[in-house]
C-alpha cells in the first residue's frame, strides 16, 4: 500500500466520529477560487470566477462561506464575490474544494474533526497540479480549529456520498483505480473509508459517466452519478435518451442500487432524475451535465441549472424531497465545462 502519510493511532470511529449527511445543519461552506492552471486561462478564469461566486453568493445568503483563494488573490476575488463571502489567502493550484478540502466529522457530543484524505491531481493525471492542493485539507481542518486525521487512502471528497447512518457509496475506478489505490484490495479500502467516516457498509458502483473518464474527468466520482435524499433514499442520472453513451451506464447503475440494503438492511429506494436534454458538445463530445451534483445548505437545495427544458423538473422533485428549503438553481455550465459542478467546488462544515 501506499503510505505517504503517518495515520493517527487512533480512527475517527474508534473516537466516535463519523461523517453526516449533507442535509444535516452546518456552520459553513468552504470554497476556492479558480486561479490561473492548466483549465483556467484568459477568458476561461474570468467566466469560472464568475460561475465559482454565483455558487458563492447564492449559499451564503444561507449560510457563512469562506472562500480559500491564492496568495495575493483577495482583491480580485472581491471583485466577484459578496462581502458577506469571507476570503482567506492559501497557496492554491486549483479549485475544486469538495476534493482537496477535508472531510468533516462530528461526534454527536459536540465534538468537530476532519478526515484529511492523500489528493494526488485525480490519481497523478498528466495535466494536474497538486503540490499546493495537497496540503489544503490540512490548512482548512487548521483554520476551522479541528482535529485532523490523516488518512493513507487516496481519495477526493467527490467520490464519497454517505446517507449519515452507516452507508457510504464508492465508485470501483475511483478507489481502486490506476493513479490512486490499485494495490488496495475492495477489504482495505473499506476499512479505511469506515474508520475514517464511521460508516459500516460500502456499496460498490462499478464506473461513472463517459465524460468523466476524459483529459480533465475524475475517472468515476459519485457525486455526478447518485445521491442520498434521505437514508434508504437515493437519487440517481439516469439517460433516456439512447443515442447517449450514458443511457446503459446509467440503467446499470440503478438496477444496481435497487437491488442493494444499505446499513440498516433497508432495500434502496431509487429516484431516477432524467439528465438534462443536451447530449453532445458541438465537438461531439458526449455531455455529462447532471443534476445529482446538487449542494445542500441551510434552507436551501443549490441546483445546477443549463437552461435546459427538465431544469424544472428537476427543481420540483428536490422541492418534494426537501420541502422545508427553497431550491436555488444556478448555472452551472461553465462549471461543467472545466470539469465538476455544484457539489464539486462546496464543502459543507456541519455544525458540532
């Protein structure tokens, strides 16, 4: 196994910690500002910087943000994002903050601490940068004040997705795949990720969506692919349209979860959410826009939109799943565009 971290002699869950689920109360969201790197140039900075502080301006009426931004960003990012956005300066190479940001943890007596998994640019690829991004979990699990327990595993906060009573979802080419955790067997990955979540069942998707195993893809996230609503419930993408590559991917992927019990024995429910009607780029290159890549706040569901036809459908049915928030739906085409969306680039800091 790969080692490049000393673990802490004691796991989060022998202490009692665990990771809640998204829907649960927070302090705060943590976030990054897109800085100069291999995606973002000229033009391309300037409309990431303006879809990062949408995203931004939109969960802080909800909630505190912080947004992390390069040394000697802050008057720039001002220039973007509200006052009430608080900016924090960190050497950054990118800015994807659910990924290179810890994951947080709490203890049900008050207690905050925070998983600090190995970010190696989405398993060493060619065109990513991370001799910066791989202390960030570090940095933030500091400037919020909490214990930091450094994992072995490498893994991104994308490719996690937990219902808060024990069930977590994984992705094969993630945690297993080249770049990351080849030598590992599915056992150790496991008994990582549970001690390091408090979860006690794991259950397996074997791949992502096409797209996302392209130049700038994470070879299989989850949190494009499915999503818990509530425990015993999860929302998934599904593709109707059979001209799109993810049409059989995504049939795959529900039949799988429809048949599968998560930690306390319950048979999944499966809420199928229909992709957005865009199938290809004009390169011909299949989309991957999603709307399971939703961030949940205080009082608000952040939807990504792309002024498609289903975006409010899509809006209703998080309205029925979640009727004490208000959905907030933003454009996330730009997002999409360099790589992730919503859920990609927040963190949620939930409250001890």
């Amino acid at each position: 196994m790969t080692n490049p971290q000393i673990p802490d002699p004691q796991t989060p869950a022998e202490l009692g910690y665990s990771m809640p689920a998204e829907w649960q109360p927070h302090d705060r969201t943590w976030m990054a500002f897109p800085t100069p790197n291999e995606t973002f140039t000229g033009d391309d900075l300037h409309a990431a910087r303006e879809a990062w502080a949408a995203v931004a301006n939109t969960v802080v009426r909800y909630e505190p943000v912080t947004l992390v931004v390069a040394l000697g960003e802050t008057e720039a990012a001002r220039g973007y994002v509200s006052a009430e956005v608080e900016i924090v300066e960190r050497p950054l190479d990118d800015a994807w903050m659910r990924d290179i940001g810890p994951t947080f943890l709490t203890d049900g007596k008050g207690g905050l601490a925070a998983a600090d998994w190995v970010f190696n640019g989405w398993g060493a690829q060619e065109w990513a940068s991370w001799e910066h991004d791989q202390h960030i979990a570090e940095e933030v699990s500091a400037l919020a004040g909490v214990r930091r327990f450094a994992s072995r595993l490498i893994n991104e906060g994308g490719g996690i997705h937990v219902d808060g009573e024990g069930t977590v979802l994984l992705t094969e080419t993630v945690q297993l795949g080249e770049g990351r955790n080849a030598d590992w067997t599915k056992e150790q990955v496991e008994a990582e990720i549970h001690a390091h979540l408090g979860t006690t069942k794991a259950i397996w998707v074997p791949r992502g969506l096409t797209r996302d195993y392209q130049r700038f893809g994470t070879r299989g996230h989850i949190d494009i692919v499915a999503a818990f609503l509530k425990p015993g419930t999860v929302a998934v993408h599904s593709q109707p349209d059979p001209a799109h590559p993810d049409h059989e991917v995504t049939r795959q992927i529900a039949d799988l979860l429809r048949a599968s019990t998560d930690a306390r024995g319950r048979r999944l429910e499966v809420v199928e959410l229909l992709a957005p009607t865009v199938l290809f780029e004009e390169d011909g290159e299949p989309v991957d826009y999603s709307y399971i890549n939703h961030y949940l706040c205080n009082g608000a569901v952040v939807l990504c939109a792309f002024d498609d036809p289903r975006d409010q459908a899509a809006a209703e049915l998080f309205a029925r799943h979640f009727p004490d928030r208000k959905v907030e739906l933003v454009d996330a085409r730009e997002i999409f565009a360099n790589g992730g969306g919503i859920h990609c680039i927040t963190q949620q800091q939930p409250r001890a």
